[in-house]
C-alpha cells in the first residue's frame, strides 16, 4: 500500500478525432488537437514545472513556471497554454528556460514563509516541489512588502485557510467557478495585493462557500488544507472507495494512516464525480468514529428495559430464537425484514435471501418503498426496467435540461454541479418544482422556465405538456413508429389530446399560466436532446406512478431515449437505492425485478437456495405495520434503515413497533427505530466492509474496507451469522462470492465479478455478454420490454384526496439540504451541523403576515394526521398557500404530520402533500414533549446497560 | 453676414482656459452687436498656442492665441474679426510652420471643422471611403487595408490588413469590432484628439471594418477619465443613427454596424487587448493567454478585431483615396503617417503627423524647439510607460518601426515625454517599476511580485545599498520580467528600467564601464 498520487496532467484532456504529432525534447508524442503541450509532455512522462495549472480545470497561464521555448517560434511561451500542432518542436528544458523559471521561483519564496518543516503540507505542497524542481538555492531580495501576517480564517469547521501561504495562482477560485459552479471565490484587489476572497471579502463561513472541497483539493500549498492533515499529519497510505451518501456514489481515495482516515479525496478517474465532491463525502466522515457509535450487540426482553451487553453468539442465539418463537406461535408469516439502500449490494442481496429462504417467506421490503418505488414500477411498465436511462455525464450532451421535484445543488450536488457546467455552456433548463430551488438562479444559470405548480398536480402538468406536444405536432412520429407500441400510442394520443389536458384547462389546477407551459413544451419538445431528471418530488405523491409514465410518455413521445444528451433519469435519494431494488428488496420481486410467482424465476432460485421458495409477494412496509397492530405480524429484522423516524404517519408506525414481540435491529447507532428494539446488532459503517454500491446510473462501484469493523463484523457476515442460526446455512468466505452468486442468477449482472470491478473502476448495468463492459446509455435500439417496444401508458389525472380546507388551509412539501443527509444520523454527528442545526419551516411572507409570523418564531404545524413545532424562516421562496421544511431532525417530527396516503401502485408515502394549519405557538407540541422523554429513557436504558457491562 | 469665430472644445484646450475664452467671445460680439458663429472646432495641436481663436477671413483662417478672456476686449478693439493686427495674432493657421510641414491623413478635419456635425464632415471628405467600402468586396476592403501598410498604431505594430483578413476569414455567426480607446501612456493624445475633435472619422473606420469583416457590432472602449470625448463621440453616434450611417441599411444598402460607447472603470491594464475585453465582458480586468487569438476568439469567444483609435481613424482615408496613396508615405516597413505627441519638458508640444522617416532630433528641436526649460535634453521616453529612454547618442534614430526595435527601443503609440539634464534617471527607473506594481493586474508571477520587488530593489539602488548585489539582482528581475510575463506590462517594464541603467549608470552611483551588459 502507498499513497500512491494520482498524476496531474496539468491540463483537462481533450477529445478529437484529428491526431497530431510533436516533438517534445526530441521525443515524438502524438495527441489530440487542443490538447496543451504540458499535457502532452506529461503524457509521456515529461514533466514541466507547473503551479497554477492542474488537469481538474482550464489551464490559466499566471504561474509561468512552465514556460517552453519553441522552434521558430518567438519568446518564452507558457507549455500549459500553448496548443499542440503537427511538427512543433519543443525544448523544456535549458539554461535560458532554468533562469527565468529560477527567477519566477525567487518571487514567490520572496513572499512566503520559510516554514517548511513545520507546515502542514509538507511533503504535499507543490511549491515545495517546484522550488526543488528548478533548483531555487537563494533569495536574493530584502523584502518590504510582505503577506507573511495575512490573518488565518479558521471559521470552516473542515478547513482552514492561510492567506499567507498563498500564491495567487487562483486554482481555488477556478476550481469553485469551473469545477463546483458556486463562485463563493474570487481575487480581491490587483497586482501586489491580489488576494483570494471568499465573497466580499468574508469568512468562508459567511460567505456563498458550500465547503465542497473543490478549492482545498485544488490548492497546491498548504493555504487550504483540511484540518485533518492539520492536526495528524499527512496521510501514508490510500484506498479507492464509494461514498455513502446519496444516489451519486462518488469515488474517494480514502487517504489513511494506519486505520485512521486523515482525509477523503474525490477520485479523479471516478466516473461518476470525475475528482469532485460535496460537503457531505468529503469532510462529514466523523460520525464513523463517533463516541455514539455501538460496538456491542444487546438485547433486552422490554423496550422498558435497560439494553444488556452480551456476546456477538448469545445475540445471534437470542434473535434466532425469537424469530422461531414467533414464528412457531404466529405462523410462517408473522417475521419480515428490511433492507437498506444505505448497505452494499452484498447484504442487501443476502437479507433478502435470509427472507425468502431462511425466514420462508418473502416479507422483505427497503426503504426505497418511501422513495422511488414509483420509478421502479413506471419505467418498468414503460420502457421495460426499472431504471434511468442514462449516465451522468451524458447530461454534457443535453440541449435542454428538465429538473423535475429534484433539487440537485443539495442532494446530489456533484451532478448538481455538472449540470451547472452544462447550463453555463448555454442548455436550456426548465424547472418544475413549487419552491424557488437554488438552480432556478444561481451564478451564470437561470431557468428558462419555472413551473411553479401547486403540491399535488403533478399528473396534470406533465400531462399538459404531453397535451401541447401531440395537438402542437411536435411528436417525434418517425422514433415512435420505429421504437414504441403504436397501438398503445394512439390509444394515448387520443387520450391527451383531449381539451381537459391543455394547458389552457389544466391551469386552474396547477396554478401555471398556460402560456408558459406551451412555451416549456415546445421547448423540450424541439430541442435536438432534452433530459428529463427528477427526484421524489416526483415519486412521493399518490400519483407517484402516474408521473413518472407520464414524464416515459414524454421522452418517448419526443424522441428523447436511447442516446447521449437525453433520457429519463431519476436522481436517487440514497448511495444504494438502485442497488437494493436490483437485489430483490420488494417483497414481490427477486433479484432483476423478476416476480416472485414467475415460474421460471421461482424455479430458478429454488434450486439455486436448495429450497422452496414461496410465490406469494410478501408484505409491503406500511402493510407490515397494519399487520403488526393487527397481532399478525410479531418479529422484525431491521438492516440499517430508520422507520421510526423517516416513514409517514410516525405515531402510527410508533404504535406498530411496540406491537411487535422482537424487533431486530443493526445500524451503527442507536437509531430512532432502535429505541423500540430488543436486539441491537452493531452494523458497520462503508468504511469497515467491503461490497459495492449501485448509484443512481447504475454503475456499480467498489466499496473497500479500510479499517476493521468496530464491532468485529461487516454487516453481511452478521446476517450470515443470524440465517445460520436460524438453521439456513450460508457460508460465504467473502462478499465477492456473494456478488458472484448474483450474476450467476441475474442476467443484467451476469458480466459482473470484482475482478472486472477492479479492473473498470465501475460498471453500469446491464453487464452481460450482449454489453461485457456495462451500459453508460440503455434502450439504443430497443426497450427492454418483453416485445422490444416502448409502451405509452394513459396518466389520468386524480386528485389528491389530501385537500386544503379552511382548517387546513396550507400545503406543506418536504426537502432536503446540502449538508444533513436524510435522517441525520450521520451527519447530525458531524460538524456539517455547522450549516444546518435544526429544521424549520419556510413560510413565504403574505402566509406569515396573515399569521404574525417572523423569522424565528416558533409555530405549530397541524395536519389530520399530528401536530408539531418548528421555528419559522419567512420567505419568498416558496409560493404563498406552501409551506416546506426539511426532515433531518427527529424531534423535528415531520412525519408526525405526513399522512398515510400513498401512491396508488406502490404505496410510496404521499410525503410531498400534507394539508397543515400554521400558528405562532410558544412551546413544543405534545409528540415533541414525549419523543423528548421517550429519547431520555432510551439513552438511560441504553447507558445503564452498558455500564453494566 | 456673419463672421465665423473658432474656439476649440478640445479638452487640453479647454484647460487652457478656452470655455472662458468661448464665453467671453459670445458676450462681447452680443455687447459690441456684431453677428458672430462661434464654432467649437478641434485642435489643431500646437498646444503651447492653446486656446488658438480663429477667425474665418477671405484669406483664410486667421489665428490669434494664446488667448485668455481678458484679451477678448482688447481684440475685438483690433478688429480680430475682420483679421485685424494684435500682439496675439499669428497669421494665417495654416501657414504655421509647424502646421504647414506636418502631413495630415489621419488629422485632415481635426481643428479645421465642427467635430459634431456631419455636415461638416461630409463637406470635407467624411464617409467617401465608406462609400467605395460599400461598392466594395468584403477581400477587397481587406486587401486596400493590407496593401496600405497599416500597422497597429496602439504600440504593437501588427499588420492592421493580416489581421482583419484573420477575422474575415474565421467563420462565426457574430463577430466584434472593438475600438481600443483606453489611451493612458504618459505623453499621449492623439486619440483623445481625434475622439474630441473627429469623432466621425473613427466610426467611419469602425463601420468599415465591420463591413470588411461581417462584423454588425463595434465598441469604442473608452477610458473614464475622457468624459468629453465620451459625450462628443455618443453625440456623433446619435447623429449616425439618425443620418443613416449607423444601425440596420447602412445608407440603403442593407448592412449593419451598431455602435456604443463603454468606459473603462480606470485600469491601464484594460489598454492591453485582451483584459479590455474581460472588462468590456463585465470581469475583472485580467490579461488573457494567447492563443486564441482574439481575431480568432475574442470578444464573448467570438471573432474581434481589437484595434486602435488611429488604426481605425486612419481606414477612411485609406479606402477614399486607396491603399497606395497611403503607403506612399513612410519608410522601409512602416508605411503611412504616424500622429506623434510631443509632451514633457518642451517648448511647443502639441500633435505632429508625418510620414515615418523623420529623426527624434529633428522632432525635439524643428517642431519642438528643444527644452521648454532651456537646459539640454537629457533623455526621451517614446512609447510610454513602458517604453524605453533614449539618450542624446540615440537621437537620431529615424521614426521607425524597425529603427527602433534595432536599438532596443519602441516607438509604441508615438507618445514623447522629453526630460532636461536635471533629471535623475534612477529615479524615473523606480518610477516605471511603480507604475507597473501599481498596474499590475496581478495575474502572473514575475508582473505582480516583481513589480514589488523592483520598487524595493531600486529604493536600495537609490540609497547606495549594495550596489554589487543589487545591480545584478535588478538585470536578473528585469529578465524576469521580460521573459516570463504574461503581457506587455511587465514584459516591457524592464525597457525604461534598464535603458535608464545603460544609458545613465552614474544616475544609479555607478561606473559606466562596469555595468555595460
């Protein structure tokens, strides 16, 4: 193992077709044109002196460290801008080209503090490197004017930053332009007192600064360094792994000491974040060495009781046999477990597996049931797989961009950010959304158009938009001709060209004027590739399905399928959501989205697992929880998923808990869901286990271990554990088998091993012999479909029956925010609480003065299903009549007020619509006062049981 | 019939006192009831004459100046209005010696008409090579431009003709032209001059060089601190417009050129084309690397001509009377006129355009008329700021491109500043490297530290410290500077720096012998 650096180029590469030859200190190198005479040079292992340039941004030409002499040609130009051409002869090196570089060098040292050894980059600090490089031995000057007492800014919680080691040489702030699209950075000032400045001239803390580390990476001196380095030192050795955050699932190099992580890096060959990051993979990695981080199993007859710490085998022992007491007393059916998008692939394929085989029944569901199980069902129904259509980077090819109930620049911030690069390039965007995300105007992006349509009518929307493309002609006749059902098409296109669908009539209903709609459509609709990606602002409706067929009808309506620049691609909430629905998570579905009562299917796993598999989908979550109140369903194993907290309608699922006889739960902290449990088995975080991770464009990327797991199991080895115990042997050495396993039973993944993990980096899927190295773009020549064809599906509106009263006369919609991710169990454990401490409610400003609302105000939000407290923040982000917060904070309890209405095929919560009533009230709401002394006793069971032990 | 009276608006002129001047005029000729036209007309550069009153006569335009407003009584007591004799009067203005020698191309109208009124340019020859432009094929204007000679009149010397055919010839959808009017070398005027005095010219040449090159919008990018060039320039523009010279159909004949006028926010750095372009963009004024050209990615990415207000003003004439007659004049490769300023320390200053050939001996003291102290002349800086100082030795260097190149020197946008014997040449060293730390905009290394550090070596220079090792030290800096900067400011720095170190060592407290390079 080493630190093993990634190599700079110093310039981005380029792509073209015409090849050149040069020569470069009298060697031949051949590259694109465009591509720069550094990059070249380096290409073939010629290293030119560089600082201000680095191949993660467009070369600048400031340093001039890397000036080059060429043939012919007159002066000292700069190698890093300098493009190849055919017969260049370049000279790197000689006594003219030392000099000036040696005076350059003299320049900055003149201005930089002689601190080497003491300085936190030392060993990693380019200028280091360069004043060796060209072989600086004086400086000759007596300087006056110095920044040697520039003031260190502390104020960000991951980083510090020391002007006065700065060099000016502004790849901080290209890297916050190009690279993040957040310009928080600029240079202060000019010549002599240029100075690089977070916004006017602030604390990085106050300013416009989202901390993704794009600025930190991309210095080459020690002036922004992570504190981590800071405080440790650097790093020895480093390991490529998956972030475990959301749906993005960017590549870092876990830069280790030992088993210490000093610092996550993003991965420059990481294909899906291509060397970027966010606040959350970057820094927020503490909470896996958190103090609440349980390392010992526990059990506890009564969630009255205190937790008791025993040994991994009396725990394995303990739940097997409640799972066979129950299941003894209550019936085969009465046990179930979950899954989790936040685990690997591994495990989740193995608790599904335990389910089925070893519980013998398949009441087995994950979370994705509360997120994208509308995506699952719609682009299953439609285009034949539950999946997006495209990779990431085909978004560079997009000419019109729709943001759909998404809101990229918080959740999934790395494609966040690459879209922002692709809209300052000149695509057009439409955006529709109920609240003012921050894409609808950021710097140097602004929607085209913004759809500001009322929570709920989604349906009607995009139906309005199919409308105006059929009756407007805009229908891409010749691909669905060519691609789709015509039949299913016509059928459909008499349906939405009906007058209840234009715009003109939809508008009373959404609340958008129907001229902007036209507008949008024929916009979407004329463009040579327009991509359509949403999020759960989409799926979590009562309509979830409707929209996401009908978002499929569009794309396939227009052409906009099966090539680069286009598609329908959900942005996934969760590292693994895609990965645990592909691995057989729904209680209807085997691996591959293939039905349980499918005979081939059933036949093909039964013999696999050495038993018979049963053909009757189990039961749903929230079937799960009626079946609990109901005395039918009594044991629960539990992998890595809070329901206590992030399901609907929380004091029923309260209510459901309790209810059970054994609820198993593994998670690395004691979760809200914990609280109600009678064994806890100590999970693993990504960074104690090996697997992969499957992101939201397929691509299934490594996660490796990189220090031992605290508790002494990754979590696939504790399932293991318990489905032996049960009596269902599995005996696998390590998760590569497992994976193994899975491509043998799943034909998308039969090309799928770790070798060729290792040797890719990644895969998407489908990875068989038809496509050995993945598939980036699905559907090019034909839908997956059974016949080959694309179905068009009729999208009738129905409204929600969650509707605005005069005692609930508000609509309150959910979201997230940059830096907690979901529940908060990890991030609330790490200083990105810095940025976000605690939920509150967005009110826009004609609903809070009708109320004597103002920022900061405590207020009560009231819906049929509950009551809580939030403080205000009043806006004009949202539009008036909607309300929004986030849900990142337990004792926020914003699913105390969701209800339970759900999406009609899939029963994904209706999250996105709660009708609520808002008042100024002056102290938390009853569930607020008893979820605060419901935590107190846990923690107290929690702490006398292990000062017990 | 009225007598026509001209007092110059010209912005020199005017701190002269010539606005007084003008208004006393007005109100004397109302008391005295005599029926007067007053015409703010240009200047016609002979500054020390400032504020120069003429009086149209049947002889021709009769001069009288310096004029203060106390000496309008006095005149009209003289019958100045009819030419009359005075103590101020000069003869006729043209047959001013150093009127009549000059050979004015590019300054034909400036001083002689109204520089707003399209009347009277038209009258005097305005927008007839416009007019051949439009008979014209767009190669055809090109090669008339290339065949005169014309090279960039900002300092650079670029071939204007190779440039605009690089334009031309760049496919795009929409190009620029961009007029460079952030004129701030020391010693300069002449595009002030022309921009006061006649503004139409420069949008002649600039819609000419649209229709060369397809280009349908142009930019004068003007400095902050010509507030009057920029209201003559935006009144002549409005005029344009409304005379169909400008905007859609330009005079029936289908093309397009727009025009405005944008001020610079005060960086000399803005002068040099490519951070011109960032801050017409709206950004910082940094200097771009090149390639890409800005002929081939300018302005907004697009293709741009970037040229100078003389480049530009000098195009009418070019297409009025042919490429040849312009090239006529001139020696060896630097063909035309160049409009030199003479400033500083001198006797006449004012604008002079020639022929290229001329000698700096026989501008500083035939037109000049030597120091205006009376001391010897010391040393000349031509070319600006950034230009070098040429010594007594070096005096009779022909005005010429190439002549001065060969002495490592430049002639740039033909600004002179003359010194007399009592300045120290050290001083005017540290003062070019303060003027490069103060403009620097803090893009590359060896401009924005250097420049720094250039200060603080000459202030040891200065005080006598450790002239064995500073000296060295400031010819390493300066190469430094010349070899490694990303534009001409801190590539040219090093000029004066070390022709003031050359050419006067004992100024720096050292020997002669000792510090030659």
């Amino acid at each position: 193992m080493s630190i093993n650096k990634e190599k700079d180029f110093g310039t981005p590469a380029r792509a073209s077709d015409n090849m050149v030859t040069l020569e470069i200190d009298g060697f031949q190198v051949t590259a694109p044109v465009g591509t720069s005479v550094m990059r070249a040079a380096a290409s073939i292992g010629i290293e030119i002196p560089k600082l201000c340039a680095t191949d993660s941004i467009e070369p600048f030409g400031s340093c001039r460290l890397c000036v080059v002499q060429i043939e012919g040609g007159r002066g000292m130009p700069a190698s890093c801008t300098t493009p190849v051409s055919e017969g260049l002869k370049v000279v790197t090196q000689n006594k003219k080209l030392a000099d000036v570089r040696r005076g350059i060098m003299e320049l900055y040292i003149s201005d930089h503090p002689l601190d080497c050894l003491t300085c936190s980059a030392n060993g990693d600090c380019e200028l280091q490197d360069m004043a060796g490089a060209v072989g600086l031995r004086e400086v000759r000057y007596n300087p006056v004017e110095t920044h040697l007492n520039a003031v260190k800014d502390q104020s960000n919680p991951y980083f510090s930053f020391d002007p006065s080691k700065c060099i000016v040489c502004s790849r901080c702030v290209r890297a916050c332009e190009e690279t993040q699209g957040t310009f928080a950075l600029t240079i202060d000032g000019r010549g002599f007192d240029s100075k690089v400045s977070p916004g006017q001239n602030e604390a990085f803390m106050d300013s416009e600064c989202v901390s993704c580390g794009a600025c930190v990476q991309a210095c080459p001196t020690a002036t922004l360094m992570e504190k981590t380095v800071i405080d440790n030192g650097q790093p020895e050795h480093a390991i490529v792994t998956t972030c475990a955050y959301c749906g993005v699932g960017c590549s870092f190099r876990a830069e280790m000491k030992g088993e210490q992580v000093i610092r996550m890096v993003p991965a420059k060959d990481g294909k899906a974040n291509h060397g970027h990051s966010c606040v959350k993979g970057r820094f927020a990695f503490g909470y896996a060495t958190h103090k609440d981080r349980i390392t010992k199993p526990m059990i506890r007859a009564s969630i009255n009781d205190a937790w008791k710490e025993v040994s991994w085998e009396e725990a394995i022992a303990y739940a097997a046999s409640e799972l066979k007491r129950i299941q003894a007393k209550y019936g085969k059916d009465s046990i179930g477990g979950l899954t989790s998008s936040r685990c690997t692939n591994e495990e989740t394929y193995l608790v599904q597996k335990l389910i089925r085989a070893g519980f013998g029944n398949n009441n087995v569901d994950t979370c994705a049931r509360v997120c994208h199980s509308p995506t699952g069902y719609g682009l299953k129904q439609t285009f034949g797989e539950s999946s997006g259509t495209q990779d990431f980077d085909s978004i560079m090819k997009a000419d019109v961009i729709v943001v759909m109930g998404v809101n990229p620049t918080d959740g999934h911030p790395v494609f966040g950010s690459m879209m922002k690069k692709r809209l300052r390039q000149g695509a057009k965007l439409i955006v529709i959304d109920p609240r003012e995300i921050d894409l609808v105007k950021t710097p140097h992006v602004k929607a085209d158009y913004h759809l500001k349509l009322r929570p709920g009518t989604n349906v009607a929307l995009v139906n309005a938009l199919a409308h105006v493309i059929v009756t407007e002609n805009l229908v891409d006749e010749a691909f669905v001709n060519a691609r789709c059902d015509v039949a299913a098409f016509n059928k459909w296109r008499t349906f939405i060209a009906d007058a209840r669908h234009a715009p003109e009539a939809t508008e009373s209903i959404t609340g958008v004027p129907a001229a902007e709609i036209r507008a949008a459509a024929r916009l979407y609709a004329t463009a040579d590739n327009s991509a359509f990606h949403y999020g759960l602002g989409v799926t979590e409706h009562s309509q979830g399905s409707t929209t996401v067929i009908g978002i499929a009808n569009l794309a396939m309506a227009t052409g906009n399928l099966g090539r680069e620049g286009v598609g329908v691609n959900p942005l996934r909430g969760q590292n693994n959501v895609q990965g645990s629905c592909d691995m057989g998570s729904f209680p209807h579905e085997l691996p591959g989205y293939r039905h349980v009562s499918d005979p081939a299917t059933h036949a093909l796993f039964s013999e696999a697992w050495q038993t018979e598999l049963s053909t009757n989908p189990g039961l749903r979550i929230p079937n799960m929880f009626e079946a609990a109140l109901d005395g039918s369903f009594m044991g629960l194993y539990c992998e890595g998923e809070d329901i206590a907290q992030s399901d609907p309608d929380i004091k029923h699922v309260h209510a459901a808990l309790r209810a059970m006889e054994c609820v198993i739960v593994q998670d690395i902290f004691l979760n809200e869901t914990a609280k109600f449990a009678h064994v806890f088995l100590p999970g693993a975080s990504f960074l104690e286990k090996t697997g992969t991770f499957t992101n939201a464009e397929r691509r299934i990327s490594p996660v490796r271990q990189v220090m031992r797991p605290l508790a002494g199991y990754a979590d696939w080895e504790v399932t293991q554990l318990l489905s032996n115990a049960l009596g269902y042997p599995m005996n696998y050495s390590h998760p590569s088998e497992i994976m193994d396993e899975i491509a043998r039973l799943t034909p998308s993944f039969n090309g799928v091993s770790y070798e060729k993990i290792d040797e890719l980096g990644s895969i998407q899927w489908p990875c068989n012999e038809e496509a050995p190295e993945g598939t980036p773009v699905m559907h090019t020549d034909h839908f997956l479909r059974d016949n080959g064809k694309g179905l068009f599906m009729l999208t009738e509106y129905v409204p929600t029956i969650e509707k605005v009263t005069p005692m609930f006369p508000l609509i309150l919609t959910t979201g997230r925010i940059l830096s907690q991710y979901n529940v908060g169990a990890q991030t609330r454990r790490t200083d990105n609480v810095a940025w976000h401490s605690e939920d509150r409610l967005e009110i826009h400003s004609h609903d809070a003065e009708d109320r004597g609302i103002v920022t900061g105000d405590w207020v009560g939000i009231k819906s049929r299903a509950g009551e809580t407290v939030l403080r205000a923040s009043v806006t004009d982000r949202v539009q008036p009549g909607v309300v929004y917060t986030t849900f990142h904070f337990p004792e926020s309890g914003a699913n105390v007020i969701t209800t339970d209405n759900s999406d009609w095929a899939t029963n994904c919560p209706e999250y996105k619509v709660t009708a609520v009533q808002i008042t100024k009230v002056h102290q938390p709401s009853e569930w607020q006062k008893s979820y605060r002394d419901f935590t107190e006793q846990q923690l107290e069971l929690l702490e006398s049981g292990q000062q017990h032990a | 019939m009225s007598i026509t009276i001209y007092v110059p608006c010209d912005s020199s002129a005017a701190s002269m006192g010539a606005d007084r001047v003008a208004i006393a005029i007005a109100e004397e000729a109302a008391k005295r009831g005599i029926d007067i036209k007053l015409i703010r007309n240009g200047s016609r550069g002979m500054y020390w004459l400032e504020p120069l009153v003429e009086v149209a006569t049947d002889k021709g335009r009769v001069a009288y100046g310096p004029v203060q407003p106390g000496d309008v009584s006095g005149l009209f007591d003289a019958n100045f209005t009819q030419g009359g004799a005075h103590a101020l009067n000069l003869g006729l203005t043209e047959e001013l010696d150093y009127f009549k020698k000059q050979q004015r191309l590019t300054f034909a109208r400036i001083g002689k008409t109204d520089p707003i009124s399209l009347t009277d340019y038209v009258a005097n020859d305005g927008y007839r090579g416009l007019k051949n432009a439009l008979a014209m094929t767009q190669a055809d204007i090109v090669k008339a431009v290339t065949d005169s000679g014309l090279r960039g009149r900002g300092g650079a010397a670029f071939p204007t003709g190779i440039k605009w055919n690089t334009v031309l010839n760049t496919a795009s959808l929409q190009k620029y032209i961009i007029c460079n009017a952030d004129e701030g070398d020391s010693g300069t005027f002449s595009d002030r001059m022309v921009m006061e005095g006649d503004p139409f010219v420069l949008i002649e040449g600039m819609t000419i060089a649209g229709l060369a090159v397809d280009a349908s919008q142009g930019y004068i990018y003007l400095r902050i601190e010509y507030p009057h060039a920029f209201e003559i320039l935006n009144a002549a523009i409005a005029t344009a417009y409304k005379e169909g010279y400008l905007g859609e159909n330009i005079q029936g004949s289908g093309k397009t050129f727009n025009l405005e006028v944008r001020q610079g926010a005060g960086a000399y750095v803005c002068g040099e084309e490519t951070s011109l372009m960032e801050s017409l963009e709206g950004k910082r004024g940094l200097v771009r690397f090149k390639p890409p050209l800005p002929a081939i990615s300018g302005l907004f990415g697009q293709p741009t001509i970037v040229n100078n207000v003389i480049s530009l003003a000098s195009v009418p004439v070019i297409l009025d009377k042919g490429g040849d007659y312009y090239r006529d004049f001139g020696m060896g490769r630097s063909r035309g006129t160049l409009p030199i300023q003479l400033a500083g320390n001198i006797k006449r200053p004012g604008l002079v355009e020639l022929g290229f050939g001329l000698t700096l001996r026989e501008l500083l003291y035939d037109f000049g008329g030597g120091s205006a102290s009376g001391r010897p002349i010391k040393a000349v800086q031509v070319g600006g700021p950034l230009g070098a100082y040429l010594p007594e030795a070096q005096f009779d260097t022909p005005l010429d491109y190439e002549a001065f190149a060969a002495n490592w020197t430049v002639l740039g946008h033909g600004g002179i500043v003359v010194f007399d014997d009592t300045v120290n040449m050290a001083e005017m060293a540290r003062y070019s490297m303060e003027f490069c730390k103060i403009e620097s905009c803090g893009k590359c290394t060896p401009c924005r530290i250097g420049s720094t550090r250039g200060v603080e070596v000459m202030d040891d220079i200065i005080n006598g410290r450790n002239l064995d090792k500073n000296i060295p030290l400031l010819r390493d800096l300066c190469d430094t500077l010349l070899n490694g900067s990303l534009c001409a400011l801190g590539g040219m720095t090093p000029y004066p720096v070390l022709s003031a170190l050359n050419h006067f060592p004992e100024d720096f407290g050292i020997n002669a012998k000792a510090t030659a390079a």
